[in-house]
C-alpha cells in the first residue's frame, strides 16, 4: 500500500501537489494548538490526498461512532465499531500510549483467559496481539476440569503496544484523533431524553457524532497517590479527564463513585539475586489466545518468571507507615482479589509472607514487574520494604509504587448493551464501569463498540446473555447488581461454566458474530471446519458403539470397565477416562493425522457431553425466566409482602425480567415468587378492567 504524508494548518488544507513519500499512515495536522488526526489512506492518484483531506475537515467532522480512549476497551470498541461498518473515530490523548500496558505485563489466567478467548471469537484484536507479544504462556488450573483452564500468558510490553498501534492505524474506516475531550454535545429528544450529538476537545475543536463510547480508564478526576501525596493525574505523566467527569455528573445525572486501585514499584532486573528464587518456565508448545493463531510468534523466545515473597519484617514496615499513606487512609474501596501490600497485611495478620512473582516485562527490557505488592507508602519506605525479601536485597528500584483514584459511573444506569439508561447513544466500557483488569475492559469496549456501530445503524442491540458466554456474565452482574469494590472476573461467577469453557468460544461466538457484521469472513469460513470437523467426529464416536467384550479386543482400558450387559460408543470411554483419543486413534486412523488442539477439544467434548444435558435443562429454565418482562412503571413498594431489603434492590437496579430480578443481591427466592405472582395478577386485572388492583403493601 502506498501511503503520503501531508501538513496543513487551520481547518484549510494544502492541495498543492506532493511527492509521494511511503509511510506507515497518513498524519495531518488540524488546528493552531492541539489536534492531530491520523489516517491510513491507499492513493490511487495524486488528487486523491487532495480530495481526502478537502472532504474530511477536523472541525465539525461528523463521525457515525467516537471512541473516548485509547485504551484496552477503546482499541477494542474502535476496531469492532469499524468492523461493523460505522464510521469511526478513536480520541485519545496521545498515539503513542494506544494499547499501552498500564499495570502488570501480563493477560488471561482464571475467568480472565475465557474472556480473551471469547473476545478472539468476536474477532477482537487483543488475542491475536498476546499471541504476537507474549514471551511466557502457561495453562492455569491444569490439575482441575477442562471447563476452568485459564490460559495466560507474560506479555512484552513494546512488543504489545506497537502491534496494537500498527492494526488500529491500518483499519479501514477508523481515524485516530490526538486530543484531549472536555464535554459532550447533548440534545433531547421528543420525550426529554439527552441524545449524544457530538463532543468538545480540549483544544476547542467540535466533533459530531450519532453515537460515542466512553472508555476513561482511571482518568475520570484522576488522582496518584505516594504517601502523603496526591498529584491530578490519570496515569503516571499524563493529565486526569475532568471537564468530561463533571459533564457526567451534573448534567448527565449519572449516579458515580469512587474507587481505588494501585501498582507496584519497578526492579532493576540486573540488581536481583535469581539464584536463590523459585523459577516458573513455559509452558511447551505454548497454547495460543486466538483460535486463527497456530504457533505464538516468540516460541524462541520463550522467559521464565521468579517467585519470592514478603517477610514479617516487611509487613512490620507496612504497619507503621499507615500514617504517611493517604491511598489506604481513605474509604474509597480498592481491588479485594489484586489488592495491595498494605491491604493484605491489615486483612490477614495471621500470615508472616505473602507471594510475589517476579516477571520481566519484555525480552529487551531491564524492567521486572513484582507482581502482587502493590503499594503507595513513602518511597523511603518502599526502599527499605523491597530490601528485605528474598532475592531483593540488593534490588534497585526504576520506579517506585503509587496509587490511583478514579470516579466511576454506576453500571447499573446502563442496559446490557452498554449503553446509559439516561443517555441515548451514549455507551461506557471498562473501569468506567467499575470492573479491574485488562480483559474485562477489552470485552465491554468490544460489546460497546460493536452496540455503538448497531445504534446509528438503529439495528437491534447485540446482547450476550448469562448462558452464552463469561462477557454475558460480566455484563449482567454489573448491570444488575453494581459493584461495591472493582469487579474481577472469575470461573465461579458462571453459573453453566461447564459449556462455557475457554476451549469452545468459538462455537458459541463466531457464528453470532458474523451475523452481527463484526467478524470476518475468514475467519468465520476457518471456524466453520473446525466446528464442523468436531461436530462430526464427535456425531462418529457417538454411533461407534460395542459391548465391553467387544472393546476389550480393540484396546486395552486404562481402568477396569464394568461388565454390566450395556453397550457403550467410543465418547463414552473417552469421557469416562476408560482410553484416550489416541487409543481409539488406532481403530479411526483419521483422527490421530488431527493437529493437536483439535484432538484435545474432541476429548474435553466427550468429557462434558454426560454432563451437558443437566445443564442444558438449567439454561432452558433460565431463557424462560428471562422472557418474563416486568413491567417498567412497578412500583416495588407497593407489592405487598415483599421484604423491605428487596423493595431496595429492586428500585435502585429496576431489572428487566423476572430472571435479572432473581439474580439481585437481597432478592430471596421467595421474593421473587411473590414478585411472579403480583405481576400475573396484575396482568390479570389489566385483561379484566373491572377487577380494581390491589397497589397497598397492607392489602394482605
């Protein structure tokens, strides 16, 4: 592809005539003070610069979908909004800080690798990226059930950050705009509502949009923390979002909060002792993220991690500093599973260490990330605090440890396509929403984005319910319950994690995707034989059926098979552990000439099919709780009997469906019976006028 660069100043272009130089994108300079907007353009003639630029002014642009960040949500929202046919723009402060890893150098592990799997699924971009940058992977959870694997991986910052930079500057249809913003532009609607109608960045400029994305990040009234004190910032060199923060607040009316969260003090990899520390290898061959990824790009490559930890002595530290750490004083709720040094200590006194993972953040770089202490105490103190762990006597910090505080908006003002009750087509994703981590904000962006792109094309929402996916189950719980401190996902939150496995996203996702318009042709035409392929193998084994007499004579079980009159197929040996694939490999030879991944997601199928039709009675159940609509005038404290407690959670969340009303913090089975039985009565009497409701709570 030929590309050209230009300058032009104002919101008047240069035509004149250029050379053609060959660039990586096309960079244009739009305004007196800041502003730059970047876009990859294919010339076919020398007028085509001309006729782009003329077009497409800065000022008063008009954009069908604007993506607010430049983050792991906000790549993931622009890509799938471009993937989906909408005109978009992605405003971030700086291109260089796109995909950039803010916190730990690392993606998947528990809960967190299904996510990835499904947002590789979806087509996203951060999977095939891991796949590229990552330098360690490993299978978490091996020793358990194939439903809770978690694949992970150490990722290499650079490597990460510049893929990531280079696919969002070469997609079609997406412009990168370098700026700040400051509020949105709102109108109402015939009925009072505020739709989205554009944006004002900091450098004065208008942008108009039908439709925007909100992915802030900790930005929103950011603030650091180290110590006693506190500088405006939302990460580390770079200003905190607050015209935007206010915007939300006063005029958008959004219920918000705040939280906290926090990163640990930068190591010298030369100044560590390895030798006395637990290595951790590769897994070998590494499991890749995405399913279109055969082999990861650093197989050669592949690092190993450390592990030390913290001494009583360290703790002892931690104790008492508590007076000079303003980020610990204060109420704003903190991360419970990835929390700080200082909150592990003051939650369990009863233990004199605490793990620490040791792990390089790139294969060209001096920097280890600690993993799991967290801090903000003086940086004196920090010193001292990292001089006595095992390994890091001698450890020179690069950069110390410092907290961040952030307002978040409520997530359940937000229907389950992303976007706010209170705002037509505005949609949030990520920490916005009050979730932690890089995958749960990757997954929002991705729904957003691709809801965002559905929106101006007034196309039905793409919603992903609880039985579908882990992004299903994430959505929902923030969606109908909120969050009380920042939400991290985990296998236990699924209640059908056995067909929601990290080896199937496929199948559940890439088909829905596809029809959605955010997923490839290519790849849904791969995943189609590779589904087709299991499916069929796995139709094959199950009609390949013999008495145990007659199995005995083709293999030889790895345990003993009762001899009790029934036949049973070749799933059924697979599943029960009696053989492998490979055994029944020597009886269907087509199926060991299979690649490896293949034969191991035949094996998880026929290790979970007699279990899948329990589940699959509960998913019905579920589906038809969901169909249940509640009305959405109920006034919950009127419906007699119904506790107190539950009259709360109820009119704070205002669930759609009977399910979601179940599935809310306060909300017994028993209120929800009673809730079931004043909505059918209620339709009752709607259907029979002259039957007068009964509306009192003491009308029993």
């Amino acid at each position: 592809m030929l590309l050209a660069l230009a300058f032009g100043v104002g919101r008047n272009l240069s035509h004149a005539t250029m050379p053609f130089v060959p660039m990586p994108r096309i960079v244009a300079r739009i305004g007196e003070r800041n502003g730059w907007l970047f876009r990859p353009f294919e010339l076919v003639g020398k007028s085509s610069l001309a006729r782009s630029f003329s077009t497409y002014p800065f000022e008063g642009a008009e954009y069908d979908v604007i993506v607010i960040g430049g983050g792991h949500a906000g790549c993931e929202a622009a890509a799938a909004s471009a993937r989906t046919g909408a005109k978009t723009a992605l405003l971030t402060q700086h291109i260089n800080t796109i995909g950039i890893m803010s916190c730990n150098p690392s993606f998947g592990g528990i809960g967190k690798g299904h996510l990835l799997r499904e947002i590789d699924a979806l087509d996203g971009l951060s999977p095939r990226i891991c796949d590229h940058a990552g330098i360690q992977f490993r299978v978490l959870n091996k020793s358990k059930g194939p439903a809770v694997w978690g694949p992970r991986a150490q990722i290499d910052r650079d490597l990460y950050k510049q893929r990531m930079q280079k696919e969002i500057l070469a997609i079609k249809g997406l412009d990168v705009i370098e700026d700040t913003v400051e509020d949105l532009q709102l109108e109402c609607n015939d009925v009072g509502l505020p739709i989205v109608k554009g944006l004002v960045t900091g450098s004065g400029k208008v942008i108009k949009c039908l439709s925007a994305v909100i992915t802030t990040g900790t930005f929103l009234r950011g603030e650091i923390r180290i110590g006693l004190s506190a500088i405006p910032a939302g990460r580390k060199g770079e200003k905190p979002t607050i015209g935007l923060a206010k915007t939300l607040e006063e005029v958008c009316k959004f219920r918000m909060g705040r939280m906290r969260t926090g990163t640990p003090p930068r190591l010298d990899r030369d100044s560590i002792n390895f030798s006395s520390l637990i290595e951790q290898q590769s897994d070998f061959p590494p499991t890749p993220f995405s399913y279109m990824t055969s082999e990861v790009d650093q197989i050669n490559n592949l690092v190993s991690c450390f592990m030390t930890n913290t001494t009583s002595q360290c703790h002892e530290i931690v104790e008492a500093t508590l007076d000079q750490n303003c980020h610990i004083q204060e109420e704003t709720v903190g991360p419970r599973y990835c929390p700080s040094i200082e909150s592990k200590v003051l939650r369990f006194k009863d233990k004199s260490q605490h793990q620490v993972w040791l792990e390089p953040e790139g294969l060209n770089s001096n920097v280890i990330y600690p993993n799991g202490i967290s801090m903000t105490m003086p940086p004196e103190y920090q010193e001292q605090f990292i001089h006595l762990m095992p390994g890091l006597e001698n450890a020179k910090i690069l950069q110390h440890g410092y907290g961040v505080a952030y307002d978040y908006v409520d997530p359940r003002e937000l229907h389950h396509s992303l976007e706010t009750r209170r705002v037509q087509g505005l949609f949030l994703a990520g920490q916005i929403n009050g979730t932690t981590g890089y995958e749960e904000a990757a997954c929002q962006g991705l729904i957003a984005g691709i809801n965002a792109a559905r929106y101006v094309k007034k196309k039905t929402p793409f919603i992903v319910d609880r039985a579908e996916g882990y992004i299903g189950v994430l959505i929902d719980d923030l969606v109908t319950n909120g969050v009380s401190e920042p939400y991290r996902m985990f296998t236990s939150r699924a209640e059908y994690r056995l067909s929601l496995r990290a080896d199937n996203a496929d199948m559940r996702f890439t088909r829905k995707g596809y029809e959605a318009g955010c997923v490839s042709q290519e790849r849904y035409d791969r995943s189609l034989v590779t589904i087709n392929t299991i499916e069929n193998w796995m139709e094959e084994l199950q009609q390949y059926s013999h008495s145990v007499h007659e199995w005995l004579k083709m293999i030889t079980p790895s345990k003993k098979i009762a001899f009790d009159g029934k036949s049973r197929s070749a799933a059924d040996l697979i599943g029960g552990g009696f053989c492998s694939v490979d055994d029944i490999a020597t009886i269907f030879p087509s199926l060991g000439d299979m690649d490896s991944r293949t034969r191991e997601r035949i094996y998880i199928e026929c290790l979970y099919n007699q279990y899948l039709g329990k589940q699959e009675e509960s998913i019905l159940h579920y589906r038809k709780e969901e169909q249940l609509l509640l009305p959405q005038d109920l006034d919950y404290s009127g419906i007699p009997s119904l506790p107190n407690e539950a009259v709360e959670a109820l009119s704070l969340s205002q669930p759609k469906t009977l399910g979601a009303a179940g599935r809310l913090r306060g909300v017994t089975p028993s209120s929800t019976l009673i809730l079931l039985q004043y909505v059918k009565k209620r339709q009752q009497q709607q259907r029979e006028p002259h039957i007068a409701p009964k509306n009192s709570r003491n009308a029993m």
